[in-house]
C-alpha cells in the first residue's frame, strides 16, 4: 500500500471513531469498501483498522463481540448451559476490555 492510500485511510478510520471512539460493523464495512474500492488490499485494511484502533483507545463492535463469542462457547461447548455466574463472567472481561479504551 503506498503512503497516500495508507494515509487516507488512517484518516477515513479517525473520521469514523472521533465523536465516539467506538468502530460499529457499519463503519467498518463502509471503510472496508471504500479501501477496496482504491485497491487496497483487504488484509492491509484490516491491519490498518486495528493499528489505528489500538492507538486511538478506540472499540470495534465486530472484535467485541467476537470476543463475547469465545467466551460464552468456552463456557457451553461442554455441558451446553450458561449459568449466571459465567454469563458475568463473560461479560465483565469484554466490557473491562472496553473500559479502558476511551468509551
């Protein structure tokens, strides 16, 4: 990718997080299409979205709850109940993944 493309699309993704620090599936996709629309290579892309992420502070929807998704199989794959403590448990690590970034 050269150093326009790169730019531009660390700037698109800025642009999508600033008035809330929080990346929904929507956004992703938009800027996920919009980079390849330019020719940008999806992995290159997806690199970038979490490059920026990270050094934003700023959540993606799709990471958060695909985090969500693991723990709660972690907890069924086996006896294929959630009971309420594990249902807290789940929750609390992907929120206090959450928190401290700047949601």
């Amino acid at each position: 990718m050269n150093q326009i493309d790169q730019t531009w699309l660390e700037n698109r993704i800025r642009a999508s997080i600033s008035d809330d620090y929080y990346l929904d599936r929507e956004e992703e996709k938009q800027i996920k299409q919009e980079g390849t629309n330019k020719g940008i290579a999806i992995d290159d892309i997806e690199l970038i979205l979490q490059v920026e992420l990270d050094k934003l502070g700023a959540v993606s929807e799709r990471i958060l709850t695909n985090e969500l998704d693991q723990l709660l199989h972690q907890f069924t794959d086996i006896d294929r109940v959630l009971d309420n403590k594990e249902e807290r448990v789940s929750l609390n690590m992907v929120c206090s993944t959450a928190i401290v970034k700047k949601i």
